[in-house]
C-alpha cells in the first residue's frame, strides 16, 4: 500500500461555521509530509429545500470560492497535490461522507469553530460535525480553533 496515493479531505467551511480555512488546509498538508498523498479541499454550500439546487446564492459561492483559493494557496506553498470541489446539498454531513467514499479518503481533516453564545446541542455546526465524527468510515481530526475571549 506504500505505492499507493492515500487521500486526505480537508473541509473549508460550508458547515454553518465560519472556520480558519488557512488552517485546516495547513493541517491537512502536514499530513501529506514524507507520503504520497492527495489533498481534496471541500467546501459544502448547503441550498435549503425551498430552493432548486441549482439556486443563486452568491454570499456562499463567493465565500466558498475564498476558501478553495485560500486552501488550494497553502497547499501550492506546501508543494501538496491538491484538488478542490464545491458542493451543493441539501446537508453538509452527507455532501462531505458522500465525497470521503467515493473518493476512498483515508482521512478528513475538519475544521471546527464552536460558538459559545449557542446552548450545547442548539448549534448546527456542532450537529454536522458530531454526524461525520460518527458516521465516517475512515479517521477523523478535528481542528479546533482557539476560543478567544
């Protein structure tokens, strides 16, 4: 298996969260140091169910493209093979489980950012991150951000 290319999903956000996609991309690229790794960068949009798909809605594709592009940054300064796909689904936890199949990852890299103005359980993010952590095939790190005061 050493031959073999393992691949590793970093998420960017799209999860109700804003995360440090600087960060969780830096993260993912250690992960690549001294392997023959590829990195697949993710950033989910999430279109409710009132809307088709295939909806407009710039605010997230404008903050989905500034995440790739800051992700795919960090991995070019990394010298990691990298690749990048913005989703549409209607859940984030299944946008990202369905990508880490298909693509056979052997890791997902997420990053996490908690609010602390939200009672524990009320807050979506922590529901989309508490749904991979327990239904990925495959291992999880969890990039927490610091909490700042």
């Amino acid at each position: 298996m050493e031959s073999e290319t393992c691949k590793i999903l970093a998420i960017l956000g799209g999860m109700g969260v804003l995360v440090h996609a600087e960060h969780t991309a830096e993260l993912a690229c250690h992960f690549c140091e001294g392997h023959r790794a590829r990195l697949v960068f993710v950033y989910p949009i999430i279109v409710p169910l009132a809307l088709p798909l295939d909806a407009a809605l710039p605010a997230q594709e404008r903050d989905a493209r500034d995440a790739i592009a800051r992700g795919m940054s960090v991995a070019a300064r990394c010298g990691c093979d990298a690749e990048a796909r913005v989703l549409r689904h209607r859940r984030a936890a299944d946008a990202i489980l369905e990508v880490a199949r298909a693509e056979r990852v052997e890791k997902i890299v997420l990053g996490v950012r908690f609010n602390l103005n939200v009672a524990h359980g009320y807050d979506k993010a922590e529901t989309v991150e508490e749904e991979i952590l327990r239904r990925a095939g495959c291992e999880v790190i969890v990039d927490r951000e610091p909490i700042s005061a």
